[in-house]
C-alpha cells in the first residue's frame, strides 16, 4: 500500500463544550436548528460535485465526519419546553433580564443548550458561569458570579418563559 492511498482523516471542529456527564438540554427552538443543520449537511453531501474523484471523498468524509458529530448530539438531547418550567424562576429556557449593578447596565439572556448559545443573540449556555449564577433565582434577587479575584453582582430584574 502507498502512502498516498491512505485514506486523509478529516479535520473536524467539535461542537460546542458540553461536559462529560451532563444532560444535552435544549429548547425545541435548539432542536429545530439541529435538524435543519442536519439536512443541510445531507443536502451537502447529495450535492456534491467533484471532478476530482480524491478532492469528492475528502469532502465527502469531512461532512459524514460533521455528520456524526451532529447526530451524536440530537441523539443525546433531551428537549425542555420552556413554557413547562416553575414561574418566575429562573430554569433552563428563561429569559431573565439582568442589571449589572457595578456597571448599572441593563442585559437579557435566554438560557438555551450550548449548541443554540450565541451572545451576540442574547443566549447564554446552561453550563455557563453566568447561568449557573442564575439559576434558581427569582425577580428581585440577586446573583454573585466570582471571576478571578472580583465578584460581579446582577440583579435579577425579569423572568419569563416565551
């Protein structure tokens, strides 16, 4: 065997961090964007078109690599409706608007799977310090998140379940 028929492993990024042991939560909005990633994929994959017979299987092996990655993931999911969640405290799903007290400055975040966080979208992860700070509290309260040597104080302002 030649050393240029091995077979090129495909570099793949992972996906998001979800600690060994944890519970893949999502909201149903999480599991939609997993499936739709997944028939995009396949739809990639049926797609492709190469007159490089060796460029076509690398690219093929790349997206059955995402692929298995991604179905990993939804197989492991377990969707939380967030409309199912205790009133006016904060679970998996909320969206609780915050007030940094230091900074008197007003944020609001859902908290979403790690998969479907995005902070420019205004989703945190579960697993997140911020949301693990969060987590069981209530309007009025307020959470502590210890970061390096100083602590940042929120006030918990709103909590609601779209």
């Amino acid at each position: 065997m030649k050393e240029d028929d091995q077979e090129e492993v495909p570099m793949v990024p992972p996906r998001a961090d979800l600690p060994e042991g944890v519970t893949n939560y999502v909201t149903p909005a999480g599991m939609e964007e997993l499936q739709a990633e997944k028939r995009t994929l396949m739809e990639e994959r049926e797609s492709l078109d190469s007159n490089d017979e060796n460029e076509r299987r690398v690219a093929l092996n790349h997206i059955n690599a995402k692929l298995r990655l991604l179905e990993n993931r939804i197989a492991s999911a377990r969707v939380v409706e967030p409309g199912d969640q205790a009133p006016g405290v904060i679970r998996f799903g909320a969206t609780v608007k915050l007030r940094n007290v230091a900074l008197d400055k007003v944020q609001t975040f859902q908290i979403v799977g790690v998969d479907e966080a995005n902070i420019s979208r205004g989703k945190i992860a579960f697993t997140s310090p911020v949301a693990r700070a969060l987590i069981n509290k209530k309007a009025g309260e307020r959470a502590i998140l210890k970061r390096g040597g100083e602590e940042l104080v929120f006030e918990v302002l709103e909590v609601s379940y779209a």
